[in-house]
C-alpha cells in the first residue's frame, strides 16, 4: 500500500469546508484511512443522517480502509512503550503512525506534534 495515509484531522478539516483539504485530497485517488480514523470519524457523528453521508462520501472516494494487524498492534504498543511518558502518545495516534509504518505509507495530518517524535514514520504536513 505504498502511498498516502490521510489521518482524521485533514478528513475533519474537509468536513468543515478547508478548501485547502478539498484540494489536496481531491489529488489523492483512492483514499486510504486506518480503521482507527474511521472509527474517530463516525464516533464524532452527531446522528445517523452524518453517519450516513459519512460513509456515502468514503464510498465516494473509494477509500480504502486498512485494518489493524497484528504487526500494526504491536509496532503500535512500541510506540506507546517508547513516547507515551516522553511526548503523550496516545491510542489512536500510536495505531495510525502504526499504520502508515507497516504499509510504508506517507501520513498526510496536520497534527506533527503527535507524529513528529515517530522515527522511521514518513510524513507530509498539512497546514490548515
């Protein structure tokens, strides 16, 4: 899976009407997401209506929603062992550098201060 992993903030970015989310993720075909992101998305839906269009626009893009593996689970609890006192790594964010490790994928997010401290985690910055 070589490519781009969009992380949840650029995707909440996009809802909100960034044109520049628009445009970069228009540039991306197909989307990929870790199950974790879709996860935070949905659990951010505030009815059945926006889980719906949710899903309709990920539908849409044809995205591609890569499962937690057993080798994401554990390189995940690596993170966790190595930056959780040191930088706050939390659960999802430690699943989702996860992700884009295991599948040598660059990270599109705008939250650098929680991937920044992964060594060997490719990134691209995004700036709201």
């Amino acid at each position: 899976m070589p490519g781009m992993l969009i992380d949840s903030d650029v995707l909440v970015w996009l809802t909100r009407g960034h044109v520049g989310a628009a445009q970069r993720l228009h540039a991306l075909n197909p989307w990929r997401i870790s199950a974790v992101t879709y996860i935070e998305l949905a659990q951010g839906c505030r009815d059945k209506a926006e889980l719906a269009r949710l899903k309709k626009g990920l539908a849409a893009r044809h995205t591609e929603i890569v499962p937690i593996t057993p080798a994401i689970s554990e390189r995940a609890a690596e993170l966790i062992d190595s930056l959780a006192l040191s930088h706050g790594m939390r659960l999802a964010d430690a699943l989702i550098g996860a992700t884009a490790i295991e599948h040598q994928a660059t990270l599109i997010t705008a939250n650098v201060k929680h991937f920044g401290a992964i060594q060997g985690l490719d990134f691209e910055t995004f700036e709201p």
